[in-house]
C-alpha cells in the first residue's frame, strides 16, 4: 500500500495487534460488540460533533463498521476506512445486511487516505491513532486537518498517558488489572501488546501535536483512566 519514498512508514503493516489476519478480526468484532454499545457511543459523538443527515463523515480506522453504520442512519455520507482489508470487508458486509447506501468503505489509512468529493464535515477516530510512532501521528492529524472543510469537526478518542513517569509501572499494571475487570482476559491481552509494541504517548505530547496542526482544542476530556477524548475544530 505504500508508495513515495523508501523512507515512507508503511501503515499496511501492523505494529501490535495484527488486524489483517481473520480470526483477529472476527474474534475483536465479536467481543466488541459484547461489551460496548456501539448505538449509544455514536450517538453521542453524532450530538458531540452536531452532525445531521447531511453531513459528509469519515470515521478513520473504521474497524469492523460497529460506529459507521450507526453514522450512516444518521448522516449523509460515511467514508469508512481502514489499512485492514479484512476490517474493511466485514464494515462493508454490515452495510449491505443493513441495507445502508451511504457507506462507502476505503482500504487506506491516516497517511494514504486521499478523499474524493465534498470535504468531510467531521472525521472521527477512535482507538487507531495509537498504531503509528509520534512523527508519523503529526504527519496523520496535519492530513486530517487539510482534508476537513472550514470549521470542520475532528472527534479522536484514543489511549493516552497522562500519568507521572515515575509511577509508571504501577500505573500500567493498575491500568491493565481495571482492563481485565471490565472486558476478560483477551482484552488484558490485547492491552499488554498496546503497551509493548504500539505507540500510545503521552497526553502532553498529543495535545501539542494536535494544535501544531492547526486545530483548536474544544473537548479534552479523559472518560476513563488512560482513555482520552479530543473534540477540535479545523478554525
Ligand atoms: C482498535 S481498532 C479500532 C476500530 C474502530 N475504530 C473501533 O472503534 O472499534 C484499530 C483499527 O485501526 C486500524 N488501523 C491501524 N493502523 C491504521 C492506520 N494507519 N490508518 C487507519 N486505520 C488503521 C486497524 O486495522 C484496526 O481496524
């Protein structure tokens, strides 16, 4: 999937969880939505970003399409994208089961996504910018920026730290105990692999980054430990 130059991060390429093998997607696809209700969690972004059936979204790193097909009931367009061509199928499979028309599902990512047509009213991304290292997250949300209408929307949820180094480890292991609580033992697992190989920072360093891309912090909320809501404005 990449193309340009030879030092280009190849984002097709999974660090951490490997969302291109099929039993990985199915297995996340099945215990996510378990444990989370996908209506609910759209419908408050949908009435956090102010979206009506005209509004044209992309949800980046869409997944297997639990959020984008509730933003399609609700909105005009949804580009739903992803570097897994597995994910990507199955969001595509919900759309056709649930006869919605106005999903349009892309296999791309943060730094290859070109988008055609109108410019997106908002972008939403949740749990996928954590999958590139802090140089290419820059690069990821400047993208994002340039791709949003005026006054556009951008809803990025992720996992952040904000936590003092020095209480690190007990911050993690604490972290990783409340996971298993709340989602089983595979969602310990898949959080022990975020930690080791994929690229959450640190709340600091994101917000900083965000701004340097030209938007304006509206929303900065932690809605449970470590796990970071952003509502920012393309001003
Ligand atoms: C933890 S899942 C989150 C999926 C979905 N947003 C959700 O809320 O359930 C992370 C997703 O990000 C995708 N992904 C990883 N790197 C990406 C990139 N550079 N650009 C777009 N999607 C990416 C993965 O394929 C996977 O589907």
């Amino acid at each position: 999937m990449t193309s340009g130059p030879q030092w280009q991060y190849d984002e097709s390429r999974h660090a951490g969880v490997d969302y291109s093998d099929d039993a990985v997607v199915l297995d996340y696809d099945n215990r996510h939505t378990r444990f989370r209700d996908y209506e609910k969690e759209a419908t408050r972004i949908i009435d956090a970003l102010g979206l009506t059936k005209d509004s044209i979204v992309v949800d980046m790193g869409c997944g297997s399409g639990g959020l984008s097909v509730h933003f399609a009931k609700h909105c005009g367009k949804v580009h739903a994208v992803d570097v897994s061509p597995k994910m990507v199928e199955l969001c595509g499979r919900k759309a056709g089961e649930q006869n919605l028309k106005n999903i349009e599902t892309v296999c791309a990512g943060f730094l290859t996504y070109e988008h055609k047509g109108e410019p997106p009213d908002a972008i939403v991304s949740t749990a996928v910018l954590h999958h590139l290292p802090d140089f290419w997250k820059q690069v990821a949300l400047r993208r994002m920026y340039e791709m949003l209408k005026p006054g556009g929307k951008l809803f990025l949820f992720d996992i952040v730290f904000n936590f003092p180094v020095d209480e690190y480890q007990n911050s993690i292991d604490g972290w990783l105990e409340s996971i298993e609580k709340m989602g089983g033992k595979a969602m310990k697992d898949e959080s022990v692999i975020h930690v080791k190989e994929e690229f959450s920072t640190w709340g600091w360093i994101m917000e900083r980054m965000i701004e340097i891309a030209g938007f304006r912090i509206d929303i900065n909320n932690s809605i449970q430990p470590n796990m970071q809501v952003y509502i920012c404005s393309k001003t």
